[in-house]
C-alpha cells in the first residue's frame, strides 16, 4: 500500500507533537527530582533514571521520517528506538521486582537503593547490544537491517521477523513477567489488609470494654462518702508522660491508702498502627508501580497490534493502526510524567509553592540553596527517612 502525502504528514505532526509532550514529562521528573529532596522516595528513583531514555527515544522520534534510509542520522535513528524503547519496559519490570522484593524478602528501602546500580546496568545495557550489533547487519539480498519503517527509521520490513524475535518479543516476555509479580503481590497485600481490619476492629472492641470497666472502677473508688479514706488514683500510659493524681479530702478516721493504676494498652495500638502502615506504605508503592506498568500497557499495546498485523501481511499496512501506534508509543515520558505528578501530588504543590515564593522573593530561595549545599552526605545520608518503607513514619507521602 502506498501513503498519500497529506497521511504521511499526518503521521509526522502526530510522531513529533507526542514526543513534545513525553520531553515535558521526562523534564519535569529530572527537574523536580534533582531540585527537591520530597520527590526521593524508591518508586521515583527508578522513574528519574528511567526518564533519560525517555528523553533519548524522543530525540530519534522527533525526527520522524528520514527520506534517506541509509543515511548515518537514519541509523542513530534505529539505535536509539531499539535501545531506549525497551529500557522503559525493563525499569517497570524492576519496579515489579522491587514490589516483589519489599513484600516477599521484607527488603527495607536501604536495601532496595543498593540494587538501581545493577538496574541501570541491565535496563540500558542490556537493550544496548543488539541496536549495536544490528547497525554491522547487512545483506546482499535483503540490504542493511537498518531502513525505513514507514514511522521512522527501524528495522526495515524484509528484516520484520526481527521486530518481533528482537524487541517486541523480549518486551511482552518482561511485561507478562510484571504483571504476574503484580499479581502475586497483589493477593498478599489484600490478604495482609484483610487481616489487618479484622484485627483492628478486635481491638478497637476489646478497648472500649476495658475503657467502660476502668470507668465502673473509677466511680466506685472515688466515691466521696467513703469514711477514713485518702484517695489517691494515677492514670499511667505509655503515651503521656505525666500523672495526674487526684486527691479526695481526709475525713477524721484513718483507713488504708490506696491506688488504681489504670494502663490505656496503647504499646498494642502502636503495634497494631505500625503494621496497619506498613502494610499500608507496600500496597501504596505496589499501587503507584502498577501505574506505571499500566501506562506502559497503553504504549505497547496499539503497536504490538501493528507489528502483528503486519507479520501477517508484509505488503500491506493499515493507517488506523499505525496513527495508534504512533499516538502512544513517543508518549512513555508523558505518561511517566503523569503518574510521577498524581502520586506526589503534595511534593508537586509544595515544589510550585516555593517557585513562586522564589518570584517574589529571590533572596528566599538563594537562602536555602546555601542550606542545602552546606549539608553533608552524612547528614543527607541520615536524613532519608521518607525513602524508608520499613518505616512508613507518614504513609500519605506514599500515596
């Protein structure tokens, strides 16, 4: 089939308009991530460096179409879709290992940051050699594995088997691979969470019994009619560290002193909330990954169809899918970007917060730009509690 000019075009403006909206998305992570310490927290880290291929697989999407296959700036072209557009998928993937690491082995954060070297290793090395290997791929029959591929340059058609053997292929294997960690994660979290609520609801029942008969004892005590009696009654928690003591009036006999000590229970309810939240911190890191592997459904899904359909049928192309394809498959910086956006939402308004107190008051942001950099990395070291899950001192950062 050949394209009419006006659907080339089409394709071109559609191609280079979604890779504007991935740079935003791609740019917003770096930025805010490197100017503010409220977006280090495990699940961003892994967006942070997974945008720096975004913004690489946009750079050969801008470009769109080359009228000369064979050219070297054709070539950077391919390389850089073969090499960038896998990697977003494998750093979903170690988001899923990550949930399967934080809910399975109890990895605390601390542990789970010691893994993104290796992650960035294997998540842009790993794509990394066959988009190198395939530049050297040539043949007298059917020409350099590198052509035009209607979108842009890639694969060339009589090489198509490779699109899938070589990068649709591994990317499905890494997204069925996520989505059954998801899955398994998922049913412990539920599980965990219905225990949870079972055992909060036994001991929010066994409190207030113990509540209405330290009242009873209370008013049986205390009772001012009682003859010789110097009450003195200390109410002691493990919270309040203080204790009020009440003392009746003496009457002329003398009688026993005594005292009630009444203890609220609270070490079980610290107990019972510490595990309530982090429970909590694993299902809102496994929910704010599974978004991302969402968007990253969306993004494959339409091109995946396409590919397909043209394994099929190597001489035809249909412009539907290929308007799809080319509407999601530039967007991963944008949808990262989104879903970076939604789950810190309060980082996001505090970042744009001290913007524009920056606007109206520069010598403001000047003062803590001198603070930040006069800490050390000791201090920095130790001052990352937010990134600990073991720890959810404040789960509503986490969601």
């Amino acid at each position: 089939m050949t394209w009419t000019q006006r659907e080339l075009e089409i394709l071109e403006a559609t191609a280079r308009v979604g890779s504007v909206f991935s740079l935003l998305g791609a740019s917003f992570i770096i930025i805010t991530f490197c100017t503010s310490r409220s977006f280090h927290r495990p699940i961003n880290r892994l967006a942070f460096f997974a945008a720096f291929g975004n913004i690489m697989t946009n750079v050969a999407t801008l470009m769109a179409q080359d009228p000369r296959p064979g050219s070297a700036l054709c070539k950077m072209q391919a390389m850089f879709i073969q090499w960038f557009l896998p990697a977003d998928a494998l750093f979903c993937s170690a988001m899923a290992m990550n949930v399967y690491l934080t809910v399975f082995k109890k990895y605390p954060s601390s542990r789970l940051q010691q893994l993104e070297i290796p992650y960035i290793i294997i998540c842009y090395g790993v794509p990394l050699i066959p988009a190198f290997v395939f530049l050297f791929i040539e043949t007298e029959s059917k020409g350099p594995l590198y052509g035009n591929a209607v979108l842009w340059c890639w694969i060339s058609a009589d090489w198509q088997y490779l699109r899938i053997a070589a990068f649709y292929g591994p990317v499905w294997v890494v997204l069925l691979f996520t989505f059954s960690v998801y899955l398994m994660a998922g049913r412990v979290i539920f599980s965990l969470r219905g225990s949870l609520r079972m055992f909060a609801k036994d001991q929010a029942s066994g409190s207030e019994t113990a509540v209405s008969r330290s009242r009873y004892r209370d008013s049986t005590v205390v009772k001012p009619g009682a003859v010789g009696t110097n009450h003195s009654i200390q109410m002691q928690t493990q919270t309040v560290c203080e204790t009020n003591t009440i003392i009746g009036q003496a009457v002329p006999a003398i009688g026993p002193t005594y005292s009630v000590a009444i203890e609220g229970g609270s070490d079980a309810r610290w107990r019972q909330r510490s595990a309530i939240e982090a429970n909590t911190a694993a299902w809102a890191y496994c929910r704010c990954a599974l978004l991302f592997f969402l968007a990253l459904l969306i993004t494959w899904l339409p091109s995946s169809v396409n590919r397909i359909y043209t394994l099929f049928q190597p001489y035809s192309t249909h412009f539907g899918l290929n308007f799809a394809a080319v509407l999601v498959l530039p967007c991963q910086g944008f949808w990262n970007g989104l879903i970076y956006i939604v789950t810190t939402l309060p980082a996001c308004k505090e970042f744009f917060l001290n913007i524009g107190n920056g606007i109206r008051n520069p010598r403001l942001i000047q003062a803590k730009l001198k603070r930040r950099f006069s800490i050390s990395s000791r201090e920095r070291k130790d001052g990352d509690s937010e990134e600990d899950l073991s720890l959810p001192t404040d789960v509503s950062d986490l969601r």
